[in-house]
C-alpha cells in the first residue's frame, strides 16, 4: 500500500437525518488533520479515489450489500454498531474475513461484539466515540445557560393525537398492546420533573429534513455547542446523552418504548446504558431510577452525572490518536 496522506469521513444521506449520525462523525473528525473525503456510510464499497485513512466509527447499515469497503480505505474500527435486523448478511463470509483483516474490531454495544466474537473475529466492546467528544467541545462555566432541553423524551411514546392521525402507528400500538402510552409519558414527566422545570423547559427533537452532509456537520456541530451549555438535558436519544457525558452536562436518560422493538433497539444500548442517570419505565408503566435524589428534578436538585464512562473515553482517545499519527 502506497504512503497514506489522505483522510476520510462519513456521513449518510437520507430524506430525513437523525442529527446524532452526525455527532458520531463529528467524534472521529476531531482526531483528523484535515478531512480530504466525505463519503457516505452506504456507499463505502465504491470509493475508487486516493488511498485515505478512516475511522470506522457508527452504525451499521441499511445496505448490507454494499459491504464491505473498498480496499482503497484504510479502516480503524472502534464503536461499530451492526443493526440486528443485518446481522446474517453482515457475518457472510466474506464480511468475516474483512473483519479478521482488520481486527481487533472495537465495538460500539457488547451485543455487536458478541455477534463477531461468536464467528471467531478479534472483537471487543469499546464504547462510543461520541464519549471523547470532550476533547473538542468544553463545558466553560462561564458560559453555562439556564436552558433546560427535553430532546425527544421517550418518542416511542405517541401522543393521542398522533395515532388518531396515523392509522400506522394507531395499528402499531394495538398490535403491541401500548395503546394508553400516552397517558404513561404524562406521569413520568409529572412524577419526576418540577412544574418549574417543565414549564420553562424546551422541546427540540434531533430529526432534521436532508440537506446536504456539509450542512448536516454544521447543524451537529451547532447542536453540541448548545448541549455543552445546557443547566440539564432529558432525553431518550443515546447520541445526546452520550455526548453529554464527555462535555460534563447533566443528563437524565428516559429509557422507556423500546421493548415492544425487540432486539432492535435493545441491542443498541447494550452496555451503552449503564452508563446514565435513567428513570425506567416498564411496560406494565412501572417507573424506577438507577440513582439517588430525595423528590422531583428542579434547577436546583440535578443529580451529578456518573463517571463509569471515563476509562472507555480515554482508551478510545488513544487508539485514535495512535491511529492517526501511524503512517
């Protein structure tokens, strides 16, 4: 292989874009020099340009038929995530044998670790990347707002209004027995959070039309900005609580929803979620936290964020900086 000078990066071109894609290619563009390539993550297998470095952080992928990469791609593999419902087409063969290439492979949740490990791949569970993101984006007290930000709390749980005008999701919901959700979404908020808190507090969601990718890191890295000077963040998205952690902003986790999907989303958070400050919710409504705080979350009764997170950052930071610097 000739001499690598090149660097690329990924993004994911869709009708609609989940804003945390793009935080993940955002945690692997802060160990680059220069990025010299945008390639869009189905599309790996393509690529016919100049030989360019890549770190293969993310997930895994609606096209298992475009995998694997190019050759022309010199990959570094922490915190990949494979989609259950890809599972069979991502452990051919082949895909094994590009995995053993380039193993050990890090990976973002154990479950994607036990998938490769089980088909005798190098793998191991690393953590996400997003949880070095520290590295770029600092929490300055000086500049710590009063905003409090509820980004898509349990969005799994439909409003009354929205299944009455999506038969989709109204036949969804019955066919998984999670009709009265709606009514279980108002007593977590009211069991838990401050009429302060959620009077004051602002609903954002992290899905955006498609733009462009250009755009799309423009609008990630807005995002994060505003993450890292929030009082408090609440949410069930794990690409804003993650960063939250590595920036040090404090950040509840609603986990509750996901159930009903199966192995889809529970595969994703597989050791992921240890990691946070959760109010479960079960399906039969039951609501528990993983953390002790006497009465309901105000401004000035925040629980302290856990730290089970740091060693997983620091290694990662190292292997990426390790990466990049080898030529």
């Amino acid at each position: 292989m000739e001499e690598i000078k090149k660097y690329g990066l990924m993004g994911c071109s869709r009708k609609q874009t989940n804003v945390g894609d793009y935080v993940q290619a955002l945690a692997a563009k802060q160990y680059l020099p220069q990025v010299d390539v945008y390639r869009d993550r189905e599309e790996l297998n393509t690529y016919e340009g100049d030989y360019i470095k890549m770190i293969m952080n993310g997930w895994y992928m609606h096209n298992p038929k475009n995998w694997p990469p190019s050759d022309k791609i010199d990959p570094l593999f922490v915190s990949m995530h494979i989609n259950s419902s890809v599972y069979e087409a991502m452990t051919e063969e082949k895909s094994v044998n590009y995995f053993k290439k380039h193993e050990p492979i890090g990976c973002r949740d154990k479950a994607t670790a036990k998938l490769l490990s089980d088909k005798g791949v190098d793998a191991y569970y690393s953590g996400c990347l997003t949880l070095t993101l520290g590295r770029t984006y600092k929490r300055k007290p000086e500049e710590i707002s009063d905003e409090i930000l509820f980004i898509d709390p349990l969005f799994h749980y439909f409003s009354l209004k929205e299944m009455l005008n999506s038969r989709m999701k109204l036949l969804s919901r019955i066919k998984r027995r999670r009709f009265f959700e709606f009514m279980l979404k108002k007593k977590v908020f009211k069991t838990q959070f401050s009429e302060d808190i959620l009077k004051n507090a602002k609903f954002i969601t992290q899905v955006i039309p498609e733009t462009t990718i250009e755009n799309n890191f423009q609008i990630a890295d807005e995002y994060l900005k505003r993450l890292s000077k929030a009082k408090l963040v609440v949410t069930s998205r794990i690409h804003c609580a993650l960063p939250c952690l590595a920036m040090g902003t404090p950040v509840v986790f609603l986990n509750g929803g996901f159930e009903g999907f199966g192995n889809r989303f529970n595969s994703r958070f597989d050791g992921l979620i240890d990691f946070f400050n959760r109010v479960d919710i079960s399906l039969d409504g039951k609501i528990t936290r993983n953390f002790d705080l006497a009465g309901k979350i105000d401004y000035n009764n925040i629980p302290v964020n856990k730290t089970l997170h740091v060693p997983f950052a620091n290694d990662l930071m190292a292997k990426c900086e390790k990466f990049i610097a080898k030529n």
